[in-house]
C-alpha cells in the first residue's frame, strides 16, 4: 500500500510540473526590453503558455487577442506602426504578464555570415582591429540604434529558444564592445539610421570558419533538387558539429525566424572556397540560392531583401592555404557569387577587391566601407533612394578588328581609373584560349581591350587572379566586378 501511495504520489507530482512547466508564459528571447520592432510591417509575436489559455498583446495602442493551440503555441499579427523614437511597452498576458519596455521602431536587419561578418570594431584574438577602431568606437553613441547579439551554438534540430544572446542594448562604445559587435553590420546599421533618421535594430548571427551549409534550413535545400539530400536533420548529438549542414541553423536561427525584419546582410564564403574538396566551391551559386530561398520561405515576409558581400582578394593558392586550389579558383568563386546576384530576386553584391591591406589576410580590416557599400545597395534598392550602389558590371561585348569593345552596367557618369593609370588586370585571348596580358582604354561609356601581336580576339577576362587588385571604377567611385567572358 505504502508503495502504491508513493507511486501515485510521484506520479501526481511529475503532472504537476509538467502541467506547470507547460503553463509557463515563454516568449522567444528576441523579444527583450530596449528592442526595436519593423515599422511599416505587420509585426507577428509569438510564444506558448498553457493550451487553450487566452493570450492578450498590447503594443502601441493596439491589442490582440488568441488563444495558445493544444501544444501551447500561439502567435499574433501586430498592425503597422510608424516609426517612433518614443520608447513603448509590450505587455504579453496569459495567466501571467510578460513586460517589455524601451521599444522603439524603426528598420530592423540580421547580419550572418562567418568572420568577416563577425569581427568587431575592437580587438579580436588573433586578429588585428579594424581601422580606426579606438576613435570610431568612442564616437558609437547611438542609443536609438539597437544591437543583439546571438552567441555560438548548435542544435540537432530546429530549436524555439535562444540559449545564448546579449540581449538588446543601446549602441554605444561599451555595448559594441562587450558584446564584440559585427563592425560590418554596425556600419551599415549607422548609416542606416543617419540617412533614413529612425530607429535601427541590428541582430547578429555569425560564426567565424564556417560554410555555408550549416546556415541553411531543410526547406532550403529541398528546394534545390542537387541539394536535397543535405536536408537530412541531424540524428544524434554527438554527429554535430558547426561544418555540419544544419546544425547552425537549428540553434542560432531558426529560433528567430518570424521576427520582423526588413532584410539580411550576408559576409561569408571564404570556408567554401578554400576547402579540401577541389570541386565543391563550384555549387555556391545554388547553395546561396538555397540559404536565401530557405530563409525567405521560413520568415514568411516574402522576397525580403538579401545583400551580401564578394570575398576579398587573399592568396589562397599562392599562400599555400588550399593546396589543391589554383590561383584561377578565387575569381572562379567571385563568379558564382555574382551569378547568385543575377539568379536570386532582391539581391544585391558589394565588391571587396580595393579593400585588402594585406594579401595573406584573410580578414581586410575596412570594414566601415562595406557597412557603406551595404548601406548604399539597401538605399538604393530597399529605400528608393536612387543612388549609385554598384559598380561596372559586365554586360557585353564585341569585337572590333583586333579590340574586344567592353559595354558595361552601371556606368552613368562614366568610367574611370581611380588611379588615373592604365586600366589593370585585363587579359584577353584568341582561338586557342591562351590568355596574355593586355591594354585596356575607357572610350566614352566602353573599354576596348587588346595586346599586341594578337589579331583576331575572342575572350576576355578581369580581375582572374585571387591577388587581383584592380583600378577600373564608375564615376561613383565603385570597384568593377571581376568577370570572363568565356564563361557562363
């Protein structure tokens, strides 16, 4: 009998606090006091508390009323806010009340990649600080930009909370660098909000050496048929690892998937370029479409704008990094990457190859110029603001006697020579595809391309060398994308 009572009285027990465990009011750890929130967006809140239990949001004016489904879940659609400097409260009630203060609203934009996108503004074990870092972090006092930060950690599947983040802070000097803040988003976060005048939020999600793969959600690859296979979750916790496809993905972003953003900015691919498998770096195209397709699809905010940034100029072969690679697989990759551009609707591309100081790092430390570059491509193609925001883009050519005659996007204004030297790292070649060094001469809105000795041109190529630094710009100051035109 004793024993009877025992068991029945643990059981009661293990009820009670499942049954307290499920009642508990949770809200995702990216809702926190001093957050900014989407204006012009309808602003989705979610979380779980007891099934059935009536859930009541007020933000700003407005409240919304659900109920919790049978596993807990419940989620409402906020209406549109403009944006406000004025701090605001959310309060979340379901049994029990969940406060929120400090809340602005503004433009908000997730930063991801590895460490590129990673490296703060201040020093880095084993890297050097960005330019300028002691002056440009005294002078970082923006309380209405907002920054979240998403520590490293990885999951066997799609989890629904953060176990590691910074929480939102003001932006200024002690919370960029107490958190090691991405000095890429953060740039692009100021400028953001200097140009536009209103609140920013800026979440960070990124993990220095790691691939692409890890960061992309199943539905992503499912949409990619040559990819699908690399949808299969994680089994067992002892297989993962942050190389691993999914595994990223499941702890650092799929637990704030839904929060709404304007867009994201992307600064990685270094670790697939360079690895062992010689013919691996040559699906980044598709595997960018499907990290963007997956996202897009698991948000749900339709086409949301994706920028993301070319790697820059490193001596991966020449440096004896990737041993199997050639000096040709760099600029390879950069075409993949600006295919991805031209594949995927509301994408854009920064180009990095004037912002390297020094060839055998991988990390250049201008990071203030691609927050500018990335800021000048939301402007442009987010904002409406009808700005230059790329450079020369290769569009076609012809031959001309023994000149290959370039035409080439994005050259209102003109095209130039930032140096005011002859035009650099043009080859070009005939019939048998052996490629020389050549002449390179802006003629009006063209460049005409030839070498001396070859007759009957066929191919060009620019900028086809991972040490490629070149000089040819727009009258906007922008740098040419590298490109062949025997290529794809």
């Amino acid at each position: 009998m004793k024993s009877n009572c025992l068991t029945l009285a643990l059981a009661s027990a293990f009820l009670a606090a499942n049954f307290s465990a499920r009642a508990e009011l949770t809200i995702p750890a990216v809702f926190g006091d001093n957050m900014v929130l989407q204006q012009q967006m309808r602003v989705p809140v979610w979380g779980w508390a007891a099934p059935g239990a009536e859930v009541v949001v007020t933000f700003s004016g407005q409240t919304k009323t659900t109920r919790a489904a049978a596993d807990g879940k419940w989620l409402v659609k906020l209406g549109k806010f403009a944006a406000s400097f004025t701090p605001q409260t959310l309060v979340v009630a379901a049994g029990e009340t969940k406060t929120f203060t400090n809340i602005l609203v503004g433009e908000v934009w997730l930063g991801s990649g590895q460490s590129n996108m990673e490296k703060p503004i201040g020093k880095q074990p084993g890297q050097k600080n960005t330019f300028n870092a002691e002056t440009e972090l005294a002078a970082a006092n923006y309380p209405n930009i907002r920054i979240f930060k998403i520590e490293k950690t990885l999951a066997a599947t799609a989890q629904k909370q953060l176990p590691k983040n910074s929480g939102w802070q003001e932006c200024d000097s002690n919370s960029l660098n107490t958190v090691s803040f991405s000095a890429a988003e953060y740039f692009f976060g100021r400028e953001i909000f200097t140009s536009l005048n209103v609140p920013v939020g800026l979440i960070e999600s990124s993990w220095g050496g790691t691939r692409i793969e890890p960061w992309t959600p199943p539905v992503g690859f499912q949409k990619i048929s040559s990819l699908a296979k690399l949808a299969v979750p994680v089994v067992s916790t002892n297989k993962i690892s942050n190389t691993r496809p999914l595994a990223i993905y499941n702890a650092m972003i799929a637990p704030i998937a839904g929060f709404a953003l304007r867009g994201a900015l992307w600064y990685q691919g270094e670790s697939n370029c360079s690895g062992t498998n010689d013919d691996d770096y040559l699906t980044y195209a598709d595997k960018m479409a499907a990290l963007v397709g997956g996202w897009r699809e698991i948000w749900q905010e339709g086409n949301f704008p994706f920028y993301f940034v070319q790697i820059a100029p490193f001596k991966y072969a020449s440096g004896k990094i990737a041993r199997t690679k050639s000096i040709e697989t760099l600029p390879e990759f950069w075409s993949l990457q600006s295919r991805a551009t031209r594949k995927i609707k509301n994408t854009g591309m920064v180009v990095t190859t004037d912002l390297v100081d020094n060839l055998d790092d991988i990390h250049p430390r201008d990071k203030a110029t691609v927050g500018h570059r990335l800021a000048l491509l939301a402007l442009d193609e987010t904002y409406g603001k009808e700005i230059a925001s790329s450079g020369p883009v290769f569009r076609k050519m012809k031959i001309a006697g023994d000149k290959a005659v370039l035409k080439f996007e994005n050259a209102k204004g003109g095209l130039k020579s930032k140096d005011g030297q002859p035009l650099t790292w043009f080859t070009i070649a005939g019939a048998d595809n052996n490629f020389i060094p050549a002449e390179a001469k802006i003629v009006d809105d063209t460049v005409e391309v030839f070498a001396a000795g070859l007759a009957k041109p066929k191919s060009v190529r620019f900028a086809w060398s991972e040490i490629a630094q070149p000089n040819f710009y727009n009258a906007a100051g922008l740098p040419a994308e590298p490109f062949r035109t025997d290529g794809k």
